[in-house]
C-alpha cells in the first residue's frame, strides 16, 4: 500500500476522532509522517518494540490491537477444543497499563479467558505465569531497555517461551490478514481476572527453590540493589530477604517505578552510567556486591571488587561465565552430573561457555540470538537435564520452570555466589580469575550504531550485504578460518575450501572465526534500528601478570579489530 493510501486509511473509521486529528497534525511533517507509516511493525529476536505514537510503524492502541485480534484467531484455530486461557503482565512504560487491559479486553472479546496482572511485574513472573497456570499463552507490555518512548509486545507460547518457528510466522500471518476494523474492543468482564500476590509468592518461591544453595538466614554479604525505576522493585528484595540477605541496601531515588527513567541517560545496566548511583551508594555502605535490573527484570547487570578493592564493571559474559562454573561445580560435588545434563548459549556469546562444558562432560548447545532460542531447546529435548544458560547480553536462565532470561533467579544465584566466595576467603571476582586460569582468558566487546529511521535500515542492510559478498580474507593480519552465515546457513573453511551445512533456523548473522581464536559476529538488531558487533579473543592466562596487565593486553586487541571493522 502506497504511503499517501496508509495515511488516508487512518483519516476515518475505525480510527478515533483524537487518533485522526494527531495523524493530520503528523502528515504536515512529512518526514515524521514517513517515519511512522512506512511499514508495519514486525516481530523481532525480542518481540515487537518500537516508538509510541500514531501509524502503522508505532505502538499504539491500535498496532497493538491488530496483533492481538490476530493472536486470538490464530488461538481459537490452534485450540479448536480447549477453554483457552491467556496471561498479560506490563511494566514500568508510558500507556503499558492501558495498553495491556486493551489487549485483555481483545481477548475476553473474543471469548478467550484472560488473567491480567493488577499491576506491574517482571518479565520472567509472566513466563512463570504461564507454565503455572496452564495458560495458552502469554503477553508482556515492555520495551526492556529501550529509551523512554519506546513500548513493545512479547508473546510467549503454552512453554512459557516467546514466539519461535513455525508459530511466529503462522501468528503474523494470522496479523497481516486482520484488518484493523475487525478488532473487537469491547472487552467481556466475566473472561477477565486479576492476578496478584498468589502469583507473586508462588513465583518467589520457585526462585528460591531453584537458585539457593545455602539456607542460612542471616547472611553477612554486603548487597547494594538498583532496580533502575523498574519492575524488579516488586520480586528482588522478597527474594533476597527470603533467602537471608539482611544487609540489603537500594538506590532510594531509583526505586519508584518510573518510564521516564528520569536518573539515568538508558536504564540499560549493561551500561556503566545506569550503575553510577548504585556503585556511589555501595561506596557509602561498603558494599561488596552491586546488582542492577533493566525495567522488565529480565537482564542483570553487576559491579564487584577486584582484587586492588576497585569496583568491576563485569560484562554479561563474564557473569554467565562464573554462574555457569559455579552451577556445574556444585551440580558435579552432588554427583548429579551426566552425558545428559546440557547447558546453552548463543552464537554471538563467548566460546569460553562450551569450554566449560567440555571440562564438566555436559552436553553444550548453540542457539541463534535470543533468548527464545534457549527456551526452545528446553522444550525440544525434555529428555535432557537444562542446568543453566545464558546470553552475552546480560541475560541468564537457571532451572526450567521460567522460560526467558530471569534477572531475579540470577540474581540470588549471584549472591550466593558472592556470599560462599566470601565465606571462603575468596570473592565473586577471583572466581572469575580462577575460571580463565582454567580455560583461558577471554575479553569480549559488543559495539552498537544506531541508524534510525528508514535511511538507517539501507544502512545496515548494505553493511551485512558488503561483508556476506565480499568477506575479508585477513582481519587484523590474522587469516580467516570460518565463514558462517546464518542467512545462508553455510559455513565456508577458506583454509581447507570446504562448505558445510549450518543447522540452525535462518537469520541475518556472519561470523567469522580467525585462525588465533578471535571470533567476530555482526548483525541487525531486531528490536532496535542498531547494527552490532560483537569481537572475541583470547590468550592464555598469565599467573605471573596481573589481570590489569592482561585484560589491557586483550583491549588493544579488541581496539583494533574494532577499528577495522566500525564505518568510518
């Protein structure tokens, strides 16, 4: 459909009267109007996320409503049979409230029961939810990390995962047939009910079953808690206090929910700057651990002492890394390891993860980006024992009865971690040192562009087309091993001029694997108009050179292939 032909559809019926006057007060800015009625919306690695506002390119009451009118006719064919029974949770963003009950309101309208969280809740609460309640399916309203104008829309399956093959395509199909005047709004109170704290204690305590390891009640380690004006404000502290963490300190002028995100230039705590009130508190407190949650609690971010007693910034590799160690560790002292345990992560993450498994005899599985990939592998192999897995992203999952990255169950398994560290002398840092004494030292760094707007996506689009067409030979003086391209699904040795078959589902990825090591990934963001990079290397560890030494060794490396790599 012709832009000038979107933008008139949205002039009349079944549009509001206020939806119709903010597109004509739009269509005098052409640019804007462009921006917002290019497209449709589509779903991403993580659900659909994209700014709120009028068109078919916005969240809005009725983009949304589209896919959830489309969302309950793919249901009512899939489950001819049953009483279908969806869950909706939302956080902290701007309209998630509304948002979430209009989207009930489609359902009950359509004759499907809904159970629509009272008020804010994590991320992984919902995928809990929805395994627990025996639900068809689930929605949460979020946009995780994004700026403050963004909103987005996770589905999640009857697992408890979100959309993978073939249901998402079957689903968007479903979207692209409803046309927006046959959305039902007009919601059946009798399908609707609340969910509240019965919910909540039944999702904390499967926490605590699944990520306590020491049932003491009166631990000393010294926590400081930032939930970065987001959801986990609801579920973190029960759980901590539950599992007998006293000295629990949190960041005051960040625990009111709150979308515009008014401390922090990104509530992101991949980034430093999102963790800068926390680290300025723990200093008060004389902390020893700093956890931070992005606005859905689905990613942890964490800052230890090193051993010079300065705070350390850890990557979301570096976190997975020694939660992984620690799980297997624990898991092999109870003699409860075998050929049939696996733990997982992704292809953009660090190779030291499959090392790992290696040393521990566990079967070690790799997925496309996105966490949804791992939830499929639980689902896909239930003869199999899920230890635990996790994503560079900062992103981790133990135990299967939540089925995405769950930044409260990581979180206890974290502290845990810190606390018998320290109770041993030792620390959450130097367990971190103890591992690559043990596979390798390994740095990783992910760089991010953003190109918004339609110019930006032929941007990135000509980026992945000028490396897949044309790859480098040599990066960095270094030569190429490995081409992997996961469009294509090959993987071309230029040493041995051999292709191979990738078995994954297709997605816009290349890889490239050098001959020392490193490992260099690019590809789109699917939820945010970013190009990433992602670099890897490695060297063996040292004993004889600090950690300072080496990891500056690994920067200048990292630096430079960077440099080779990032548009000018």
């Amino acid at each position: 459909m012709a832009l000038q032909n979107r933008i008139a559809q949205w002039l009349g019926a079944p549009f509001d009267l206020e939806t119709q006057e903010q597109v004509r007060k739009l269509a005098k800015n052409p640019k804007e109007a462009e921006e917002a009625f290019y497209k449709d919306l589509e779903f991403g690695t993580g659900g659909m996320r994209g700014i709120m506002g009028v068109g078919t390119n916005r969240i809005n009451k009725y983009t949304l409503g589209k896919n959830t009118q489309g969302l309950a006719s793919f249901l009512k064919n899939r489950y001819p049979n049953d009483e279908i029974r969806t869950v909706i949770a939302y956080d902290c963003r701007h309209q998630s409230k509304a948002l979430a009950k209009i989207c009930a309101d489609i359902f009950t309208a359509n004759g499907i029961r809904c159970s629509l969280f009272s008020d804010l809740r994590p991320t992984p609460e919902l995928s809990f939810a929805v395994r627990h309640l025996k639900a068809h399916c689930g929605i949460v309203l979020t946009a995780s990390h994004n700026p403050p104008e963004y909103n987005g829309y996770k589905v999640y399956g009857k697992d408890g995962g979100q959309l993978v093959p073939p249901d998402d395509e079957a689903i968007s199909q479903k979207i692209r047939e409803t046309s927006f005047d046959c959305i039902q709004f007009e919601g059946n109170p009798a399908l609707l009910e609340y969910l509240d704290e019965a919910i909540d204690l039944a999702y904390q305590k499967d926490v605590l079953n699944t990520a306590l390891f020491d049932k003491s009640t009166n631990k000393t380690l010294q926590i400081v808690f930032t939930p970065i004006h987001g959801t986990s404000i609801t579920a973190l502290p029960q759980v901590l206090e539950g599992a007998g963490y006293t000295k629990l300190s949190m960041v005051q002028e960040q625990i009111e929910p709150n979308g515009d995100f008014p401390t922090v230039q990104s509530p992101n705590p991949e980034e430093q700057e999102a963790l800068k009130m926390a680290v300025a508190l723990a200093d008060k407190k004389n902390a020893e651990l700093v956890l931070g949650t992005d606005p859905d609690a689905d990613r942890l971010g964490m800052v230890v002492k090193d051993t010079d007693s300065e705070w350390y910034y850890l990557n979301g590799n570096q976190i997975m890394t020694v939660l992984t160690e620690f799980l297997l560790q624990k898991k092999a002292a109870e003699k409860k390891l075998n050929p049939n345990c696996f733990i997982a992560s992704t292809v953009v993450s660090t190779p030291l993860i499959e090392q790992i498994a290696a040393h521990y005899g566990v079967q070690y599985k790799n997925t496309l980006t996105g966490f949804k990939w791992i939830a499929k592998l639980i689902e896909d192999f239930p003869e199999l024992n899920f230890i635990g897995g996790g994503e560079e992203s900062f992103g981790y999952l133990v135990g299967t009865s939540v089925r995405d990255k769950d930044a409260i169950s990581a979180s206890l398994l974290a502290c845990e971690i810190a606390n018998e560290a320290k109770n041993k002398g030792s620390s959450f840092f130097e367990l971190l040192l103890e591992c690559y004494k043990k596979y390798g030292a390994y740095k990783e760094r992910l760089v991010s562009i953003t190109k918004k707007g339609k110019e930006g996506l032929d941007f990135i689009a000509q980026q992945m087309e000028r490396f897949r067409t044309s790859p480098p030979k040599t990066i960095g003086g270094i030569p190429v091993l490995l081409l992997e391209d996961y469009l294509h699904l090959t993987s071309f040795n230029l040493k041995l001029n051999t292709t191979q078959k990738l078995q994954y589902t297709s997605s816009n990825v290349l890889i490239f694997k050098l001959e020392d090591g490193t490992k260099i990934a690019l590809r789109p963001s699917g939820t945010e108009p970013k190009i990433k990079y992602y670099f890897s290397v490695n060297q063996k560890f040292d004993p004889s050179q600090s950690w300072k030494a080496q990891e500056k060794t690994l920067e200048t490396r990292l630096d430079k292939l960077s440099s080779l790599f990032l548009p000018s």
